[in-house]
C-alpha cells in the first residue's frame, strides 16, 4: 500500500492534481480491496456495471475484477494481516487475554469469535479480533476446549495467557477447567491458573438487572403507556410539544420507548419521562383521553427506581469501554453496588426492598465467585493501593476477615512470580506515555454510594487510617510501588485486561448477536476473512451505523448565509 499515498489529491494554487499521474493496475486493486473490507460491500459490487464506468471514467485504464478474483484478492489481504498480527503478539510485552461472543445468523447459524486483548510496548491498549468461525450452538465444553486451544497454539501465544473471559454457561465452565489442566502442565499460567477464568463484568450486572426488573411496577408501566400514546399520533405530539413550550421544556430531549431485550432503554425511558412530568400531568388534565399518567406517589417510585438503575447503567458503561484500561474500575464499581444493594434490601422502602432482594440473589452468587484478580490491579492504580481493598472488604466483611485474608495471599504469591521472572529475563525498555484514553478519575469509579450519609464513601476512605497494619506488611507494599522490574512488567501485564470487548449497547442487551443479511450469505471461512480482515485493518476507526435521523436534524438546524458576503465572514471565521 506505500503507492496509494501517491495517489492522494492535493490543491496547488486552486488546481487538483494528482501527485503521481502514473496508473497502476495493481494499486489500483488493493485500493478497491481495502474499499470492499472497510465498507462491507458484497463482492458483486465489483461486477456492478455503474462502478466499472465510474472507474473507466475516471481511468480508461482501470479494470476491475470479477467477484471470484476480488474474493481471493480478501484472502491473500487476510493472510498477510493474520502473520503480522502474528508477529505482534509474539513481540508483545505484556500478557495476552482473549475473551469470547457468540453470534448467530439469520439463518441460524451459530459463530463464536475470540478476541485478544493485550498492550502493547508503546502502552496503547489493542485488541484484536483473533478467530470468527462458524460453532454448532449444540456445543459441548470438551468441543470448545478443543477449539479453542487449537486456536491458541496456532497463534503461537500458549504462554503469554493471562486469563480467559467466557459467559456463565455450564459448558464454559468444563471449557476452563480442561483449558486449566492443559496450560497447568507447561507450567504457563499466572498463580497455578487460578486467576484464569474471569466472568464478564457486564454480562453479570445484566443478569442482575434482568432478575430485579422481572416483575416491573405498575407505575412503570405507566410511564411506558403514557409514551406510546404521545407517539402514536402527529397531533399528539404537536400537542405534547405545545404544553412542553407553556412549562419552559426543551421538547428536543424527546421522549423514549423502551425495548424489552435492552434494560438501559427502560432506564432512559424512565429518565425522560421524568424530565417530562409537569407536560404530562398538564395533558391528563387538558386531553380526557390522556388516563394513564402516574400519580404523584407512582412519580416518586419512578424517580427511586430511575436513580437505583443509574448505578448499573453508568458502571456497564464503563465496563464496556475499549479505548482505555478497564480493570481498575471493576472492584471500586462493584464495591459500591454491592453497599448500594445491601443498603437498599436492608431498608425500609418496601418498593426498592423487594427490587434489590431480587437483584441480590444474583449479585452474591457472583460475588462469592469473585476473580481476585481485579482486587489485585487495584493494588498497582496510584488512586487506591493495597488500602482502597483493604478499606473494602472491612467494610464489607469486618476486621479480620477470610476474604481480605485470601487476597493478600493472592496478591504476595503473584508479586513472588513476577519477581522471579523478572530475575530470570531481563525486562526491555516499553517506552512512556499514559496509552489511548485516560482512566476515569476516583469519583467517578465509585460515586457517591453513601446511602443518606452526608459524605462519598470516597471521601471516608480518605479519612481512612490503617494503622493496625503491621510494619512488615506496610514494607512489602512498598517494596511492591518501587521495584524497578515490576514498574515495568506488572502495569504492562495487569492494566491490559477487564475489558471485555463489547460494544455499550450489546453490554446492556438481553437478547443476542446476529449476523447481518450479506454476512449470512457467506460460507463460514469467508466470514471470517472478512470479519477479522475489517478488524486487523481498521478496528474501531470504522462506523457505518449513521443515525439518520440525527443526521438529518443537524442538517435541518445548520445556518445557512444568505448572501456571499456572510459565507465569507464564516470562511474567516
């Protein structure tokens, strides 16, 4: 691709012109491949007798390919990607973590994809999609333990594990346990392999959430209701808009219908609706048809349940980030939400009580599987150390308690082996700077959880003081901080995982991950040439999913000059 840079436009003194007028069909050709995988085009676009003109057009001597040439012309693109993104992740410095999807088609075909999260030597946070391949949904753990560690041998990375992300499914689970007694005996994993298995940090917030929302209140309902009617006719919504001007709303906030597979969509609902409750106690009382407005009491539940679903919605998406280190944010966020739900089961508010009893089923089973792994990363974030955790699990637990206990023999076995390591091979130079986005500031990874208290739980940990630990402890956390091998190896090993690669939405939704119409089509190896390609290429600097209604409302609201002379002042403006 070093001549497609050649071919760039550039403007000398208002002429366009090409910086190299010589063609090159074979220039030519990978810059329609890259086109094909970074657009998602069919490869029938290339036979479309419109673009085969646009090109003679703007090139007789262009000539586009047939779709079975273009297709292999993708292959031989993926093949080199794949040995370079081979290359990557053998120089890569720091441990490799894969997590996993599964997907399915419209045909119902059923897909997983693995993808490898690492960072790399310049301390940018990378994943990449690693494998896409077609999985019979009839699978077996044993089946994915075979495939799955077929795939990590052949990316030569067996070694450099860190720990695996799957969902809660019986079959993951026999898939870790084989995966843990395969690399247990190449002596490869992290703490005898104990830190290997790590559960989706959203998935789990999802299916608590899922279980508190089964039984939604009426006054929920309501708001629904009242939502649809306003949508369901154009003089209802002129109306709405009305009564929003008379009480000083801004009526572009808009308001929002929930989707039942997507929990967060039931919170923005309530939010709005929220926004919007003067406007709609007003219609009740100007429309006679309008009867499903809540109640002044129903009001003040929607409000509870709309702050309690803020907690989850706003930790899912921190969780759901992929342009910055997640895993110092798990612990402090799930820290508050377990204070939040054991405060509100606990208190009097029967309303919230039953909710977050609901909720609690689920969130103490996942609790007490807890990967001691996201406890110890805190220990390396600069804004909590070892005594944010400890901190936590006394107030959670009390003084001397086995879980805090536990922890500190995970995190002193894992400080043994890296300093070992360290003396063993010597750690390179990684290079400076803080990586791809900045991680979210204290207050912001816990918020204000103190349930009625006039302060943070933030701001009693400031005031918090350890001094009953003992001198000898206090000496080896330090020891931790300024080890000149661990400055090095342990941020690049531990500040790469707990991201579990999804994208916000999918985090919050209850249903499934569905190939589109074109992908369907495909027979499964090309899928994956085209999927991981599109990746290894482009990542996340590619967005075809344009909102045209946005689209079209920016445009709507652009000022327009009148005359030549206002297009000027804006020009030098």
């Amino acid at each position: 691709m070093s001549d497609i840079g050649q071919y760039m436009i550039s403007s000398s003194n208002g002429v366009m012109a090409t910086r190299n007028p010589k063609f090159s069909q074979e220039t030519f050709r990978e810059i329609v491949t890259h086109a094909m995988v970074r657009c998602d085009f069919p490869f029938s676009f290339v036979e479309y007798e419109e673009v085969r003109n646009f090109g003679k057009y703007l090139e007789p001597k262009a000539s586009l390919v047939c779709r079975n040439t273009e297709k292999s012309d993708i292959k031989k693109l993926y093949a080199t990607q794949q040995k370079r993104l081979c290359d990557e992740l053998f120089r890569c410095p720091s441990r490799i973590c894969l997590t996993s999807d599964a997907w399915t088609s419209i045909v119902t075909n059923g897909y997983r994809s693995f993808t490898a999260h690492y960072v790399d030597s310049s301390w940018v946070v990378q994943k990449r999609i690693s494998n896409f391949f077609h999985f019979p949904p009839s699978h077996t753990g044993v089946t994915i333990d075979e495939k799955l560690g077929e795939l990590i041998k052949s990316w030569g990375i067996e070694k450099k594990l860190l720990y695996i992300t799957l969902d809660n499914a019986a079959s993951n689970d026999v898939c870790v346990e084989l995966l843990t007694n395969r690399f247990h005996s190449m002596n490869s994993l992290v703490y005898d392999g104990k830190l290997f298995h790590l559960r989706c940090c959203a998935h789990i917030l999802k299916l608590v959430v899922q279980d508190g929302l089964k039984q939604i209140d009426v006054a929920v309902e309501k708001v629904r209701d009242c939502v649809k009617y306003i949508k369901g006719s154009t003089l209802r919504k002129d109306r709405f808009i009305q009564i929003c001007l008379q009480n000083l709303l801004d009526y572009k906030k808009a308001l929002v219908q929930d989707v039942p597979t997507r929990w967060n969509s039931t919170y923005k609902m309530l939010s709005c609706a929220l926004y919007y409750r003067h406007a709609f106690s007003h219609l009740s009382l100007s429309d006679s048809n309008f009867q499903t407005c809540p109640s002044s009491d129903e009001w003040d539940r929607v409000k509870k349940m709309c702050s309690f679903l803020k907690l989850f919605h706003d930790a899912t998406l921190q969780f759901s980030g992929s342009l910055y280190p997640t895993s110092n944010l798990y612990f402090p966020q799930i820290f508050g939400i377990h204070l939040k739900l054991v405060e509100t089961k606990d208190g009097p508010d029967k309303y919230m009580k039953k909710i977050a009893t609901q909720m609690w089923s689920k969130f103490s089973k996942y609790w007490a599987n807890f990967n001691l792994l996201l406890a110890i990363v805190v220990v390396f974030d600069p804004q909590y150390k070892f005594y944010f955790v400890e901190f936590s699990y006394k107030k959670l637990y009390g003084e001397g308690s086995s879980q805090l206990k536990k922890f500190e023999e995970a995190l002193f076995a894992v400080f043994d082996e890296y300093m070992q390591s360290s003396q063993e091979s010597s750690v390179g130079n990684v290079g400076g700077g803080s990586g791809s986005g900045a991680v979210n500031s204290r207050q912001a990874s816990v918020g204000n959880v103190g349930g009625g208290s006039n302060h943070s739980i933030l701001e009693e940990f400031d005031e918090y003081d350890n001094d009953d630990m003992d001198s000898n402890k206090k000496s080896q956390c330090k020891y931790i901080f300024l080890s000149q091998e661990l400055k090095e190896l342990l941020p690049l090993t531990y500040l790469s995982f707990g991201n579990p690669n999804i994208a916000s939405e999918s985090a919050f939704s209850l249903g499934g991950r569905v190939l589109n119409k074109y992908r369907s089509s495909m027979k499964p190896d090309i899928v994956e040439v085209v999927i991981c390609s599109r990746d290894w290429l482009f990542g996340e600097k590619v967005d075809t999913h344009v909102d045209i209604n946005k689209l079209i409302q920016n445009f709507m609201d652009m000022n327009i000059a009148e005359d030549k002379t206002d297009v000027m002042s804006s020009n030098k403006l």
